[in-house]
C-alpha cells in the first residue's frame, strides 16, 4: 500500500466517523447517514483497488478509470451544487414571506393604539 492509499483511508474513516458522529447528534437523516457511508466505503474501495476503476470505464466505454472517476465526481459535484441552490433560493422565499408577516402584523400592532 502507498503512502497516499494509506492517507486517504485515514481521511476516509475520519469523514466516516463524522458522518456517524452528525447522524448520532442528529444533525443528519438515517438516508443521508446511508447515502454518505456507501459513499465514503466506495472510495475506500477504489483506493484500495484501483484497477476496479478500469473494469467498470471498460464497460461504459471510457478508456482508463481514472477518467471515469472524474466524470462521475464533476457529474456528481454539479447536481449537488444544484441542490443546494435549489434549497438556498428555497429559504429566501421562505424568509422573505417571514419578513412579509412580522413586518404586517407589526404595522397591524402599530395602528390598533
């Protein structure tokens, strides 16, 4: 094992036990604490063997494995930032009609004396 394998099965039992560690505060969902550990113990997998990499780009046609893992980490990093700017924009109406309210029912509160 290389010196970066050994690294980045550290980080990724370190990013592991976070993971557990925000579900156990709850702070995450049963499905996000799935979803995050799948991830985290498939990278581990890659690093550990990384010429499964090469088996799964051969069977969608891509050439080495590397290319597939990152044409797969963009596609990935891209719907996930389109998440969150669905749920920022999301919390900006919400807050928005907050603001509506208290600004209504103070201007209500105002007028009644």
């Amino acid at each position: 094992m290389s010196i970066i394998q050994a690294t980045l099965i550290i980080f990724f039992i370190f990013a592991l036990s976070r993971v557990v560690m925000r579900w156990r505060a709850k702070e995450l969902s049963l499905g996000a604490l799935i979803l995050w550990s799948i991830f985290w113990i498939i990278a581990g997998i890659v690093v550990v063997t990384p010429n499964i990499t090469f088996y799964f780009a051969h069977l969608v046609g891509i050439g080495r494995g590397a290319d597939l893992v990152v044409y797969v980490s963009l596609a990935l990093l891209f719907f996930i930032v389109f998440r969150l700017m669905v749920v920022v924009e999301r919390q900006k109406r919400e807050i928005t009609k907050l603001t509506r309210m208290i600004a209504l029912e103070a201007r209500h509160e105002n007028t009644k004396v």
